[in-house]
C-alpha cells in the first residue's frame, strides 16, 4: 500500500469542490507561482509520512460533516506529485461511496497520474495563465502538465472545475480573460469557470520563509474590480 506525504487538513472547506469537504493538502509542488498561499508546501520532503489507512482513517472521522452534496478534495502542493498515493485514496474513497475532488494546477501525464485523474469524481484545474510565456513567468515551469490535465479530462469527459487568480496588474486586462475562454471554451464537461480575487494572505508565509515573493507589494484584487471580468468570461463563454 502506497504511503504519501501530508502537509495538513481542513476540516470544513467550503471552497474546494461541492458541499462542505474534508480537504487534505498533500506535501511537494512542482511550481513556484509567485502568489503562492502555500509556499511552505513546496518542499517534497517536508510534511508526514502517511498510509492510504490513516488518512482514510481522518477522512472517516470528518464524514458526518460532508452532507449529501460534501466529500473530500485532495489539494496541496500539486497532488498529482504523489499521483500513486492519490489513485489509492481516491479509490478508497470511492469504494465508501465518498466524493472526491482533484484540486490540481496540472502535471505532465503518465500512466499512474492517469490513473490519479481518472479515479476522482471533479478536477478543479487551475490555469495560472492561458499564454505559455505568462504561465512560465509566474510559476517557473512549462505550462505542458496544465495542458496534458485539460486535455485528458475532455477527451473523458471528466467533469472540471476551471480556475483563475487574478492578480491587479498583471493578469487583469480583458485580453488575459478572453484569452483563457478561448483556451477552455471547447471542453465538454466543463461545469463551473470561475476567477479567484488574489489575496495577500499568504505573504506571511514567504516571509517566515525568508522568501521574497514578486507580488509583496501588489495590493489585494478587490470583488468590485473582479466582477466584471468575471461578467466577462461568462460572456465570452456563451459565445
Ligand atoms: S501550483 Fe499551487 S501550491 Fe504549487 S506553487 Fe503554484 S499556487 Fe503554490
């Protein structure tokens, strides 16, 4: 039985999927986003060492709180970096009726994240930016994994979730917008695409961390000033 690497849980997240979720953040990332919330999730050796059981164990405890519309969503890091870990619980999960949702920032595919994508029930997929060279810029990295989950998901149909953080000044133009419709327009089991207001939450973090992160001085993305992008990407997506 395949062991993974923890970071932490959330006990009542509202924002990662449907219903009220137990959320578990698995360790590592890939990525390097500058507005990273989580940065002390990067490090791949970090977190704890868990089996499939004890997480099912914790997952367990939470289920009452999930409801009927709640399940669990594997988020991080990128979960798909313990893609052999994910497919068990995933797997585990289905086999007690539990939904799960696959919170992802994308990662190149093989055989095992495959089989890590295929075994939960929604893909949340956030897409930094739909223009390579703006992708690279904010997470230090190709944007090839992103697209291989994108196009995995619609050749079956796995229902996404499509997410964008915007961020003042540097992915809020309308071209920024347009662009990422005509990126996810075409998938056919697209259920929600949603923009996420950049918040300077984190920033503590990078600090602590002795990190310096490129966005220490741009100011939180204001609801007033997201909604009409996000008026915007409906607009563009009925079309
Ligand atoms: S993909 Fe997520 S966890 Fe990884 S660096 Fe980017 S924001 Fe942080």
């Amino acid at each position: 039985m395949a062991t993974g690497r923890i970071h932490s849980y959330e006990t009542l997240g509202g924002l990662d999927g449907p219903g009220l979720r137990t959320v578990v953040f698995l360790q590592g990332c890939p990525l390097r986003c500058g507005y990273c919330h989580n940065p002390d999730t990067w490090d791949c050796r970090g977190g704890t060492e868990a089996t499939v059981e004890e997480v099912m164990g914790r997952i367990r405890r939470y289920r009452p709180y999930h409801g009927r519309d709640g399940g669990v969503t594997f988020s991080g890091g990128e979960p798909l970096a313990q893609a052999a870990f994910v497919a068990e619980l995933a797997a585990a999960c289905a086999r007690e009726g539990i939904h799960t949702a696959l919170d992802t920032a994308g990662y190149p595919l093989d055989p095992t994240v495959e089989r890590a994508i295929d075994a939960c029930d929604l893909v949340i997929l956030d897409i930094k930016h739909a223009r390579p060279e703006r992708f690279r810029e904010l997470a230090g990295a190709d944007w090839r994994g992103m697209l291989d989950v994108l196009a995995h998901t619609a050749r079956r149909r796995q229902p996404v979730w499509i997410r964008q953080v915007v961020v003042p000044g540097w992915n809020d133009r309308p071209e920024d917008i347009l662009a990422l419709a005509d990126l996810i327009r075409d998938h056919p089991a697209r259920q929600r695409a949603e923009l996420l207001a950049y918040h300077t939450m984190g920033q503590r973090k990078w600090r602590q961390l002795g990190l310096l992160s490129p966005f220490a001085q741009t100011p939180p993305m204001s609801a007033a000033a997201l909604a009409p992008l996000q008026q915007l990407l409906d607009d563009a997506l009925r079309q």
